[in-house]
C-alpha cells in the first residue's frame, strides 16, 4: 500500500521483531518502541526509510489505533442512558 514491495519474510521479520519491542516497551501497547522495531528492520532490509515510516504508521494505525477507537466509542455507547 505504501510502496515497499511484496516481500512476506520482510513483513514477517518486521512484525515479530516489533512485537518483541512492545512486549520490553515500559509504555502500553508498545507505544514507540513498536514503531522503531519495524521501521528499523524494514530499513535494514532496504526499504526507504520514508516507505518504512509510512508503512509503519499504516500498520499501527490499523492493529493499534482503529481497535482503540471502536472500542473507546463503544464503551461510551453502552454507558451512556437508555431512553
């Protein structure tokens, strides 16, 4: 979507290595060290390093972000008074 090619293994290395990040990470969910843990593989593999912050953010924006949104809206939903 961002540009960086179609290459599994890098987007699986990528994946684990930040989820590693985020589980040594002291914010929650990971909250940057995720971020740096891909872009820096995707950049050790070759992508630009603006298509793997590009790539990165996308990623996040969908597995992290999204899900919290969805949820924060739907706990507001089911505490607000029934009429």
């Amino acid at each position: 979507a961002v540009g960086a090619g179609d290459r599994p293994l890098v987007a699986l290395v990528a994946y684990a290595v930040s989820t590693l990040f985020g589980i040594v990470g002291v914010l929650p969910g990971g909250i940057g060290f995720v971020e740096f843990g891909a872009a820096a593989v995707l950049a050790s593999y070759g992508v630009p390093l603006g298509v793997a912050a590009a790539g990165v953010l996308v990623f996040r924006l969908f597995v992290f972000w999204l899900p919290l949104a969805v949820g924060g809206l739907l706990a507001w939903r089911l505490r607000s008074p029934r009429e």
